[in-house]
C-alpha cells in the first residue's frame, strides 16, 4: 500500500527531529515501512529546488520549494501541486497532520478535486476549552473550513478514543480511530542510567514548548507557589525560546523566590529521556492535549508523572499506575503534587512499571500495525 503523510514543516532530510510532531509523523512512518507500506512524507521548505531524500528507517521525504513559511498561508507550492496531479492516484492515501492549519485545508481541497482519498489526524484536539484562545480567528475557520475539511476525510485519526467526543459533540459524522503516539528506539535509555531520589528535595520538571494556556503552565506555577516551600521543592521549565516563555518568568518571579524555579534553554543533544532522568516528577497539566510524547519519554525514564485529564496519554498513565492524573485546575494540581511527594518511597516501582508499559503496549511497529490495518479498509 503506498501511504502520503503530509506535514509541512517536517525536515527535508528526516533530521533534526526537535518537535513533538515531527517525532510522531517520524515514527509512524518507519513503523509503517516495517509493516510492509510504501511510506512518503511530504513536506515544504523555504529552499529555492525541491529534494528527494530516501531516510535510514525507508521512507521517503518529498520537499517541494515553497517561500511563503514566515506566515500561515493557503498557498502551496506550485511544484507539490503538480506532484499530487501527476504522482498520486485513487489506490493511494493521503494523511494529513495539523489541526487549523491553511495548507491543510489547501491539500484537502487539490485531494477532492483528484478523488484521491484522505484522512485528517489533528494530532490535538477540538476541545471546547481550544476555542476560548483567539476565538474570534478559529470559530469562522471552523465553521468555513475546518469542519468541511473533517468532513470529507475519508477518516479521522485520533490519539486516545476519549477525543471522539469533542468531534461528535460539533457535529463531525465522519468515522473515527485512535492511533496513539509510540517511542524510538533513539530515546531509548538504559535502565542502568535510571536513578531515583533518595531524599533530597523533590524536583519537578517540565519539557517542551513554553504555551502557558494549551499546556496549562500558569496553572502549575500557580500551583506550585503554595507548595514549593512546604515540599521544599524546585521546579525547572525546559524548552524553547519564544512562546509565552517571558510571561511565564514575569510570572514565577511574582510568585516564587529565586531559589524555587529555573528556566532551562533545550538540549537537542541529548535524548529527551535521559535529559529527563534528572528529574523526579514530570508535570504536564494542559488544558488540552493530543498525547503528550514528552510525558511518554518521561514514562521511558522511570519517572513518576503527574498529567492532566485531558492529555491523550492520561490513559497510559492510568492503566500504567507511574503516576496521577489531575483536573487542569490549581487545586488538583497542588493535591496531586503532594500525592506523588508523599508516594516518594514508591516512585522506583511506579516509574518501572510506566516504562515497562511503554515497552510492551506503545512501540511504533505495534502502533503501525493497527494503523495500517485500518487504512486498507479505506481505500477500494
């Protein structure tokens, strides 16, 4: 079966892989080769030629020379365009990945005219609390575009079922299936490099992109004001410049000592999870969330996690036990930080059995496999 997955900002060579998304469209495509599919991403650049690049894991990455990048457009690159007319045909399957995003509505839109099926995995979710955020930009694209674009999918790919609902409750009829987020091997660290806290003062840490509203962390300063001195604990923020990165600094200045929070530029080095083995507990509270692949590279690690119940992955952490699953709300945050302190003779085993739950249930051939068996009921 020759499967597209469509990501526009995925790197031209298949590297430089420093963002959840092209971490799981990566994955999922070399799970899939193994699986048998004939896998090609494909991609735009701001370089002036196209390029081909056959990838280590078998895939194949198209990059089609697009100079509009600076800003969200509905303009593809002419050379893509001409790419899906001619290579794509009726037999195969197009999978698009964004949620909102202009040139996913403009593949969509090229895909129909051709007959040439698609499916849409938002790798987040329409989730009531999303459209608070500048809903006066995503209500009019929901209702013009995106749920035209949803509608027309031949699929959607979701990352746990609980999403289902938010797509329902909006009137989206089209069929649904939830394909989570795996692990690479590359993140892979040896239970050797693992240690655990042995009494020092408990530190937490969060990791990824610094969106104090989606990932929900003003509440968790918030939260960790009151409890910091009590646990006699510290918490480090690790990610990106830009995003809400200085807000959320103004904001820990007001509300903690100095001693009490750091923030922390990316290691793009080093494997998340070993960069996140040097912690004790992973924080991820978001208001709303696809997965959460850092929160599995910190299952990886052995760390005890505390996640919101609106994160994709809160399934996992659940039926996992490596940790406790929360309201985004400040108060849930505070009584679940002071759970997992008070645990702190238990966070050896609690972590040991997340990584063993991500060994068994969430390696990409597994995940890939279930994929592409849905796929091919997809396409006649």
């Amino acid at each position: 079966m020759r499967l597209f997955l469509y990501l526009r900002h995925f790197p031209p060579y298949g590297d430089k892989l420093n963002n959840g998304l092209s971490k799981a469209i990566h994955g999922l495509a070399a799970g899939l080769v193994t699986q048998g599919a004939t896998v090609t991403i494909l991609s735009e650049g701001s370089s002036s030629e196209d390029s081909s690049f056959l990838t280590a894991a078998g895939y194949t990455v198209e990059c089609f020379a697009n100079p509009v990048q600076s800003r969200p457009s509905f303009k593809l690159s002419p050379s893509l365009q001409t790419y899906i007319r001619d290579c794509l045909k009726s037999t195969d399957l197009v999978v698009l990945n964004g949620i909102l995003h202009p040139t996913i509505y403009s593949v969509s839109r090229a895909l129909k005219r051709l007959k040439i099926p698609y499916i849409v995995a938002p790798h987040d979710v329409y989730h009531r609390v999303m459209f608070r955020k500048n809903a006066h930009l995503k209500f009019p694209y929901w209702y013009l575009l995106e749920k035209r674009v949803l509608n027309q999918a031949r699929s959607i790919q979701v990352l746990d079922g609980s999403q289902a609902k938010w797509l329902k409750c909006r009137g989206i009829k089209t069929q649904i299936f939830a394909t989570p987020n795996g692990f690479s091997p590359a993140d892979l660290c040896s239970e050797s490099d693992l240690g655990w806290s042995d009494g020092s003062a408990p530190k937490l840490f969060y990791f990824g992109r610094p969106d104090a509203y989606h990932k929900g962390l003003d509440l968790l300063l918030a939260a960790f004001a009151d409890i910091a001195q009590p646990l006699n604990a510290h918490l480090t923020l690790q990610g990106p410049n830009g995003g809400d990165r200085d807000q959320l600094k103004q904001q820990a200045r007001s509300l903690l000592a100095s001693n009490q929070a750091t923030f922390l530029e990316p290691e793009y080095n080093k494997s998340a999870s070993l960069v996140i083995a040097n912690y004790d507990i992973f924080c991820l509270p978001s208001r709303f969330e696809g997965f959460g692949l850092s929160a599995l590279e910190a299952m990886l690690a052995g760390r005890v996690l505390l996640v919101s119940e609106e994160c994709g992955i809160a399934t996992h952490v659940r039926a996992s036990g490596c940790g406790v699953v929360v309201k985004p709300e400040i108060s849930a945050i505070q009584s679940g930080l002071i759970d997992l302190c008070q645990l702190r003779g238990d966070w050896r085993t609690m972590g040991l059995s997340g990584r063993q739950y991500v060994l068994e249930h969430l390696r990409w051939e597994q995940i890939a496999s279930n994929a592409l068996d849905h796929y091919q009921h997809l396409v006649v």
